[in-house]
C-alpha cells in the first residue's frame, strides 16, 4: 500500500513539472524559463525535478514528445473519422485549423523551438527533425491515394502551408489564416483529382 501512494505521488509531481514546463516554455519560450519557475510553479522541491528529469533540456525533451503524441493523436484521430482519402485530408487539415483558432495559440511548438535550438546536431532540434518527418511522410501517404500521380511534391507543397498557417496564425485574424489554409489545401487536393481524371496525353 505505502509504495503505491509512493509510485501515485511520484506521477503526480513529474506530471506537474511537465504540465508546467508545457504551459511556460509555449507561452514564453524555452530559453526565457529557467528551471526555478518550473519548480516554484509546480510547487516541488529543486531534487524532484531531478529525480525525474536530468535536467532542462530532458525536460524540453519531454514537453516535445508530449507534444508530438497529442498531434499524432490528433491525425490518428482525424484519419479514422472519415472514409475517403480526400476527406481524410481535409479532416487533418481541420485539426490543424482548431489548434490555431483556439485560445492561447502561440504557433507551432515545434518550429518554435528549432528557431531557439537552431543547431541541426542538438539533440532538442533532432527532436523537432522527427516529428517534421513522420508529419511531412504521414501526409504525403494520405495525399497518394487521392488520384494517382507522385506525392512528395504535394507532401512538400501541403506541409509549406501548414508551417505558414501557424506562423501567420498568431499574428493575424486566425479565422482567415485558418480559410486560407484550408483553401490551399483544397487546390492541392483538386490539382491530385484532375491528373486522374485527365485522359492520357500518349492516346
């Protein structure tokens, strides 16, 4: 009985600790928050944060995969909701619109931090790399099933407009940003549609 209010009460401090930084390095950036905010703010002890993280930069680890499994949850999520390919698309592409028409949206956590750990070589910006590719190859293998042409240009082209939309979201009307986005994904999945259906140029 002792070590399993032991085991709960050690999830719940790494759970506030990663609860806090999530909501402090979004908000504020990561270099701008250092590790005595974190612990004041999840109200523990300096050895806490290190009995379960070995440092800052485990904890930003941490905040991006948090981040990576919601939005991979998110697509997962979307896919299964619709049937046709093209609707698939469009589902993930409404996903992305509600994180930027939601309260507090502060850009794309990803391409936040790359912009603070601009070395390719660190492990926070290898970080950002891979979920960059899972996101760009997952949504180039939903665009290949939408007619029948090569799907890495579009995968590029798509991927470009997300990265607009969530830069441009916070700075502006994030319900324009968010109809201009999705009209963009409507071109690309229109473009697909007519090169299946166009006749052969060798006939």
């Amino acid at each position: 009985m002792g070590q399993s209010t032991q085991g709960n009460s050690t999830s719940e401090a790494r759970a506030r600790l990663l609860g806090t930084a999530t909501r402090v390095f979004y908000a504020e950036g990561i270099h701008s928050v250092g590790v005595d905010r974190i612990i004041a703010e999840a109200q523990v002890t300096r050895a806490t944060l290190y009995r379960h993280f070995t440092g800052k930069e485990e904890l930003v680890l941490a905040y991006l995969g948090l981040a990576d499994r919601e939005i991979r949850a998110q697509v997962e999520a979307a896919e299964e909701s619709e049937r046709s390919a093209a609707e698939k698309v469009r589902a993930v592409s409404r996903s992305i619109t509600a994180g930027i028409r939601s309260p507090g949206f502060r850009g794309c956590a990803f391409l936040n931090a790359a912009a603070e750990y601009p070395d390719p070589a660190h492990p926070i910006h290898q970080a950002v790399l891979a979920h960059r590719q899972w996101f760009q190859e997952t949504v180039t293998r939903l665009l290949a099933r939408v007619g029948d042409a090569p799907a890495d240009a579009d995968g590029r082209h798509y991927v470009m407009l997300r990265d607009g939309a969530m830069a441009a979201g916070c700075l502006s009307d994030p319900g324009l940003v968010s109809e201009t986005f999705l009209r963009g994904v409507e071109g690309i999945l229109r473009a697909r549609t007519a090169s299946a259906s166009a006749p052969d140029a060798r006939v």
